[in-house]
C-alpha cells in the first residue's frame, strides 16, 4: 500500500508541477515532448510521468501525438470566449439561486411546482453556510494576494493565488463535481491568457483585482451584487486578451 501512494504522489507532483509549467508559459503552446524526456527532466521512473501527462491531457491541458509523445494543447480565441461562457453561465446560476431564495424568503410567492433553480438554491444555502469566520479568514488572505499581485501586475503570482482563491470559494458549494468543473475552466482559460498578456510591456492596472469586491458580496449574502461583479470579471476577461494589439 505504501508504494501505491508513494507513486501516485509522485504522479500527482509531476502533474501539478508540468502544469505550473504550463501555466508559465515555459511549456509553451504546441511544444512536442515525450515521456523519456519528462522523466530524464525530473531524474524520475517514466511510469509516474506517464500516469501524469495522461491525467494533464484528459484536463485538456496536452494533446496526446500518436507514437510521438504529448503536446501542450492550443487554445483559440474561439475557445476561451467559450470557456469564460461557460464558467459565467455556471457562476451566475449559482448567485441567480440565492437571488430567487431570498426572493421567496421575502414573502414573494413560491411556486408548487419544483424549480428548474432548486438545485442552484441548495447549492446557495451550503455556500453562505460555509462562510465561517476561519473560512472566511482563509478565503480572504487569498483575496488579498491575489489583488496585491494584480495591481503589482505580477502574472505568476497572481495565477497561483487566483487559483487558491477560486478553488476556496467554490469549495463551499459542496458541490466536489462544479468545484473541480470551474477549476478545470479557470486553468484552461490561463493558459490561453498567458501568452498573449506576456507581450504587454507592463500588466500594472490590466488585471482584474475584484476579488475582494466579490467576497464582500457572497458574505454578505448580497446575490445580486455578486452576480454584477462577476459581470464585469467577465468582460474584463474578454476584453484583457480580445484587443487586435496589445498596446507597447
């Protein structure tokens, strides 16, 4: 048993570190590698790097080349419009459900009939639940990093406490399978970003630092303000990497 954890922590390190790598932009877009070559790179068995670049490629982050190894896998445009689509359409229904929750706690008049948003309600009533002061805390110093980072234009920093903050905060949906859903977008939505932010001379005052504005609202259980601040994360988000030309 202990070898078995052993290696699939040492599948779980390789993972997390080649799509850091990724992330960074120094596993650059396109770029073919084999497994030999991974293995030779972190002095490790090719077992674990092989378990660890299929576990990549079925996040989306590499394509596998028949006979030839792996490539980091090239988002389009098209693509990350879609990705950020998606992860609005997710986020808003949540916020929508605690919206039309404390509608119906008002004295609004509830349906008989089951709401397509009771899924999105239950949902609402575990997150504003999890909101407990050492959550909250947590939550917080991510917010804080994050923002710091994003006003310094700091990219990589910022990445990896964007991240963080992302993953604490949808955690308390208690939903395992949205939570990993919108992680998994959020990485494939960096990963198309990078590059294109990294031919900007200075990122100081493009990148979105709202994140504390967007914990302000979940806690205090403001949906509707919620849902404008991630409104205006989603068009920031186009628009950072939509220009025809980066400006010098």
């Amino acid at each position: 048993m202990g070898r078995v954890i052993k290696r699939s922590t040492l599948r779980s390190q390789i993972a997390t570190a080649l799509r850091d790598e990724i992330l960074a932009g120094r596993l650059a877009t396109g770029r073919d590698f084999t497994v030999k070559e991974i293995a030779e790179q972190y002095g490790v068995s090719a077992t674990p790097v092989r378990e660890a670049l299929v576990d990549l490629a079925a996040q989306g982050l590499l394509d596998v080349e028949q006979h030839r190894g792996f490539r980091v896998h090239e988002f389009t445009l098209a693509d990350y419009r879609a990705m950020c689509e998606a992860r609005q359409l997710v986020v808003d229904g949540v916020f929508q459900g605690i919206e039309t929750d404390q509608e119906h706690a008002g004295g609004s008049p509830a349906s008989s009939a089951p709401s397509p948003l009771s899924a999105g309600m239950s949902v609402a009533r575990r997150a504003l639940g999890g909101l407990g002061p050492e959550v909250l805390a947590s939550v917080r110093r991510r917010a804080d990093a994050a923002e710091r980072a994003a006003r310094a234009g700091d990219l990589d920093v910022l990445i990896a406490y964007d991240l963080r903050f992302w993953r604490e905060l949808s955690g308390l949906l208690g939903n395992p399978y949205v939570c990993d859903f919108l992680d998994r977008l959020r990485v494939q939505c960096w990963v198309f970003a990078v590059p294109v932010l990294r031919r900007y001379s200075s990122l100081r005052g493009r990148l979105w630092s709202g994140h504390n504005a967007l914990l302000d609202a979940v806690e205090a259980g403001d949906a509707r303000a919620a849902r404008e601040v991630m409104a205006t994360y989603h068009q920031h988000a186009l628009a950072q990497v939509g220009a025809e030309e980066p400006h010098a």
